[in-house]
C-alpha cells in the first residue's frame, strides 16, 4: 500500500460524511397520516392535501377535527333537546325553530358567546404538538393513535349525521 492510497481514503471517508450531512428529510406524506383508514384510505377528492405542505395539512386537520367535534355535539344535541327541557325553555320548540322562538333566542345567544370566547382563549393549536391535542382533560389515558383515529372518523360519520339532521327539519 503505497502513500496516495491514504489521502484517497480520507477524501472517501469526507464524501460520505458530507453526503449524510446534505441528505433531506423525507418530504411530508398526507396520506402516511393518521386518519387514513379502511375502507376509503387517503380521501381527498378535491386535492386540497398538497405533498410537502405539512402546515396547510395541519390546518385542515384541526378544521376537521374541530368540526367533527362540533358535529358529534349537535348530533347529540338535536336527538336530546326532545326529550330534555330545561327550566325556563319548556316552550321553545326543538329542532331549528329553537333559534328563531324565545328565550331560544336567548340560549343559542350565551352558548355562541361562551363557545367563541373558549375557542379563542381557551382552546388555541400549539403549534409543537399534532393538530387537535388538547391533551388528557379528564386524565383517562386514552390520548393514543387508535382513539385519535376513532375520533377522526366518528368525526366524519358525525358531520353527515348533523347535515342530515339539519336537512330533515328544514324539510
């Protein structure tokens, strides 16, 4: 082994140190995401997931997750409010006429102010954790990728539930 086979060596050696240096990160997936479940996959018909844009990704995600939740709430809501009366909304009707007859006026009102008011003091996105996670408040320890998917998708199922619901007492 002669002395030129040493410097050959090092600048071999320096390549693939740089090269591992420059290597990228792997570009964002939104279809490797959570969510992402049987039997439609990644849906996104209207392509608004674009590969690469992980922020715009996430912002959708809190969108969805934030109306799922909504929608799960309201679909309760509307199959409860005619059963349960509460003290003083005896006379308001149930459905959608609720909004439009007093004090419903008055209930949808306060449950407006007091919602917004906790949607933007309360319950604000950091940014360093995923979309959605407000953490465990009632310390159940279920914060975990299979009920994070189980919501996503009662999410879903619950925005056509509520739409439904809407349609129907429109008609």
């Amino acid at each position: 082994m002669g002395l030129g086979a040493l410097p050959e060596r090092e600048s071999r050696v320096a390549m693939r140190a740089a090269a591992k240096e420059d290597v990228a990160p792997p570009v964002f997936q939104p279809y490797e995401q959570l969510g992402a479940t049987e039997p439609l996959g990644f849906f996104d018909p209207a392509g608004f997931s674009k590969t690469g844009d992980e922020a715009g990704f996430r912002n959708l995600r809190a969108a969805e997750i934030k109306h799922g939740r909504v929608a799960m709430m309201a679909a309760v809501g509307a199959v409860v409010q005619h059963y349960v009366k509460l003290p003083g909304f005896e006379g308001v009707p149930a459905g959608l006429g609720a909004v439009t007859a007093a004090p419903g006026t008055y209930g949808f009102a306060a449950l407006f102010l007091v919602s917004g008011a906790m949607e933007l003091l309360v319950w604000t996105q950091d940014e360093k954790k995923e979309p959605g996670n407000f953490g465990d408040p009632a310390g159940l320890g279920q914060y975990n990728d299979d009920m994070r998917t189980k919501e996503l998708n009662n999410g879903r199922m619950a925005m056509f539930a509520a739409l439904g619901i809407v349609a129907a007492d429109l008609l």
